[in-house]
C-alpha cells in the first residue's frame, strides 16, 4: 500500500463545486487502497483579499497578525474538503500545519521549515483516515508562534509532508496540465515539458514562472521527492521534475517576473558595487548587470526602498536611481550564457519588437533582461515565438 501525497491549488479548491470534485478524485485514490495526504491551499483568491483587507485596516507592519490571518484561508478549504470526503463515505480528519507537526524558524512570512514531526498524520493513516493538512503555515518550535512559509509555500508543505512519509513523489495538482515553455496564460502556444530537471524547474520558478514555488523544487532535490506537476480538472499526465538525465543541453523556456524594481547607481560602471551592497543588506538579487544607466540590480518590488537605502548608504556612491515600472524576462537552460549566438539573438529580438532593454545579466542557466513593465508580455511572446518555434528552428 503507498502513500500518496497530493497537493491542490487555490484554483482547484476554488469553490463547492471543485472542492467536491477534488473530494471525488482523493476518495477514489484512498478506494484503490493507498494511504492518502491531501495539502490543501486557500481557496481562489483568499490570500490576496486578506492581504488587501489587512492594508485597508492598518498601513502598518505586523508581522505575526499577518501570519495569523492568512493561515485562516488554508483551515477554511481543509475543514471543508474534510467534509465532502466524509460524505462519500470516506474517514477524513483536517489538521493544521502546526499539528500536523511542520516546524519552522521565527520568521513571519517566509518561514523555512526546519522539522517535520507528523506523528498525528502517521497516527490517522494507521487508523484508515484520509489526512488533509493546511499548507503554507507551520509552527516555530523556538517561541510556538505560527508561521507562513511565504507566497505559494503550500507547494513547500507537500514536498515536506511526502519527503517525511517516504511517498514516492509529490503530486501538485493545478489549474494548468503541466510546467510549460511559458505561462501558458500569457502565450497560448506554449507547449507542456514532459520532464525537467531539479535544476531547471528552481531557475524557472525563481524567474518569476509561478507554477511551483521555488523554494519547494530546491526541497525535492535535497530530499530527493520527484514532484508531478498535473491538471486538477483531467487525469492526464503532466510535468515530472526530477534529477537530470543524460542529454545534450537544452533550452527549456521563457519565465517572466512582473513584480520587479531596478535600483543601480548611475555612474558606478562596476556590477560587483551593486551586488555587494544588495548582499550586505540582506537583500535578494539575482541580476546584477551594467545597463543603459549605470550598474544596476534587480530586485522584488516590495524591497525596492531597502534596497535604496543600502545602495545609498555606501560611502561615496554616487546617485541611486529607481525604476518600479519594469519586468524581467528570462530564456531558461544549461549554458544559454555560454552561447554568443543566443545572446545577441534574445537582444536583437527585443530590439526589433521595439522593446528597450534596461539591463541584461546572465547566469549559467538563464539570460534575463529588464524591460519597461507595458513591454513585458510582448517581450515575453516574442522571445518563445522565436525561441521555442515549433518545427525545425524551434527549441534547441
Ligand atoms: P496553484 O493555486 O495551483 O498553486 P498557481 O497560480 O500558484 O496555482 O500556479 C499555476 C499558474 O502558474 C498557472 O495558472 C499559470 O498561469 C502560471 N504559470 C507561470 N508560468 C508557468 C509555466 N511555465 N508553466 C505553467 N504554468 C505557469
Ligand atoms: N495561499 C497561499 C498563497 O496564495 C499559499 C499557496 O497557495 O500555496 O500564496
Ligand atoms: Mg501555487
């Protein structure tokens, strides 16, 4: 008998109707005879309308009340899809990160998990009972105050929950059939990877390409846990990410980050300056390059102001410049940097769409370029249109 661990979006636990739907399809996997976890996100857009309620509250910072009112929205889908198992005749029991036993650090909002002790899950599968646990939260084992584990973190507690149970993979169920060359919101002719690589899937995810949360790709690889990335709506195959396989090196596709800032100074024609004092301060920025204005970095929107400060708290820098109104495109896969050829192609593509690129900086597995933000999507289209062509020319 094995233990299956599954993982459904907000999407896929949207409303009654899906969230009865998902209850059909974990009944009849517990049916077939396997021990079933389920981890469940916040349904539709619950975490953002907290968010938004929170702000029209208060403007100020409150670190632990936040993590407090966002975990509701995960017990809110967990109680409920406890309940529409029951119903179909199934054992079902919901329980929150904390006691599902997933222990993190102190840090309110983008919590690591450090421990899992699920003994109450292990407890309930052992009594023939369907688990479903809250994702995105857990518990500090320090000072017991709950945790979030930051945007999209649900993805982090199924790869922790099926590393801990020893399930032979993660499946992330979603509201799209699989990891794609991009978001296939955006270009409607991108097309579904069948396989990617730990490696792969962590550089497309931390350029911005949302379908699983980066943090929990670099999980499996440490934990070794393959993660099936799958359509809730069909049974039809989807995306496998897990460790690489031999083959000659491959473009895997294009991920966008709209919420983006660019900070630099502008007569400072040193990257390193710029990275330095980013790293310094903690800040997270992982294209660092010189552009048309000087060197220059970019980094999450909502860090912008720090990182202002710290680059104008350097002695001697010269004049910080900001720019909130830009996106980042990036042309993922091994080597894309070591190929002269593909370089200057993503450049002239830009170029002949009409499209200003601010900054360029590659890293062994990406090219990414900040744009004006209004651009972004184009950028976006243009690079997969040539790029990821179909046919002959297409994806190399
Ligand atoms: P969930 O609520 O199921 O976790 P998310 O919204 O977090 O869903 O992730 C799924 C979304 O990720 C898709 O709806 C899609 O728009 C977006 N996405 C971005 N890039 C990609 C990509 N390369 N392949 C597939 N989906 C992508
Ligand atoms: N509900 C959280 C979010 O919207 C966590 C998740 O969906 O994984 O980010
Ligand atoms: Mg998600």
């Amino acid at each position: 008998m094995a233990v299956i661990v599954q993982k459904y979006g907000g999407t896929s636990v949207g409303d009654a109707e899906r969230i009865r739907a998902v209850a059909r399809r974990v009944a009849v996997t517990r049916l077939a005879g396997h021990e079933v976890v389920v981890i469940v996100s916040a349904m539709g857009h619950t975490t953002d309308h907290f968010l938004d309620l929170s702000r029209q509250v208060s403007p100020n910072d409150h670190p632990r009340e936040m993590d407090m009112l966002l975990t509701a929205g995960e017990r809110i889908s967990m109680a409920l899809l406890a309940m529409a198992i029951r119903d179909l005749g199934v054992e079902a029991v919901s329980l929150t990160g904390s006691q599902a036993g997933i222990l993190t650090n102190t840090v309110h909002g983008r919590a690591e998990i450090e421990e899992v002790r699920a003994f109450r899950v292990k407890e309930h599968l052992d009594r023939g009972d369907v688990v479903i646990v809250a994702g995105f939260q857990g518990v500090s084992a320090v000072n017991k105050e709950i945790t979030t584990l930051g945007r999209g973190g649900s993805d982090a507690t199924a790869v922790a929950m099926a590393s801990y149970l020893g399930a032979d993979a993660c499946e992330v169920y979603t509201d799209v059939d699989g990891v794609f060359t991009a978001d296939p919101r955006l270009v409607p002719e991108a097309r579904k990877l069948d396989e990617v690589s730990y490696d792969e899937m962590a550089e497309m995810a931390g350029a911005g390409a949302a379908v699983l949360m980066s943090r929990s790709v670099e999980l499996g690889r440490r934990w070794g846990v393959p993660l099936h990335v799958r359509s809730s709506f069909h049974h039809g195959e989807g995306t496998w990410v897990r460790p690489a396989t031999a083959g000659p090196p491959r473009l895997i596709g294009i991920a966008h980050d709209p919420d983006q800032a660019l900070v630099g100074l502008a007569a400072e024609e040193d990257a390193a300056v710029v990275a330095e004092a980013l790293l310094a301060a903690a800040i997270p920025a992982d294209t660092v390059g010189v552009g048309r204005d000087g060197a220059g970095a970019a980094v999450p929107r909502d860090q912008a102001a720090a990182a202002v400060a710290a680059l104008a708290a350097r002695p001697g820098s010269g004049e910080v410049v900001l720019n909130e109104g830009v996106g980042k495109v990036s042309l993922v896969g091994a080597g894309v940097a070591d190929r002269p050829d593909t370089v200057a192609r993503a450049g002239e593509v830009l170029d002949a769409a009409g499209i200003p690129v601010l900054l360029t900086a590659a890293t062994p597995l990406r090219l990414s370029s900040l744009v004006p933000a209004e651009s972004l999507d184009e950028a976006v289209r243009v690079l997969h249109g040539v790029f990821f062509a179909p046919g002959p020319g297409g994806a190399r």
